[in-house]
C-alpha cells in the first residue's frame, strides 16, 4: 500500500538534514530587518553571498532567486 504523500515526520527529518548539511557550507546570522528596504536589501545581498559561493568554491546549499 503506497504511503501517499510525505508525512510530517519525513518532512521535518529532511529539513533537519537541509539545515545541517546548510550548516556546513554557510554561517548564518541574525539580521534585525526594520524596513521593507532593509528586506529587499538582505534577498540582494543573500543572493550575491551565495552567486559568489557557487562561483568560487562550485557549490552552494541556498540560492534565493
């Protein structure tokens, strides 16, 4: 009898898994957002932190588009 869609169990151990294996290639840190330029401002810079990573080192784990 198939399983049918993922289980909430199955999804939350694949995100464990995600953000370890995130864990590894980044170091995340809180950023205090006030604006919605300030979020615009942090989607900009997260999106060139990760082009860079995947430029230089040929992987990266999160590249927000």
């Amino acid at each position: 009898m198939s399983k049918g869609p993922s289980s909430h169990i199955d999804i939350e151990k694949g995100s464990a898994r995600h953000a370890k294996l995130e864990e590894e290639v980044v170091k995340k840190v809180k950023v205090r957002i006030e604006s919605i330029e300030d979020r615009w401002a942090l989607k900009l810079l997260n999106f060139i932190a990760g082009v860079n990573q995947l430029l230089s080192e040929g992987l990266t784990r999160e590249l927000p588009l």
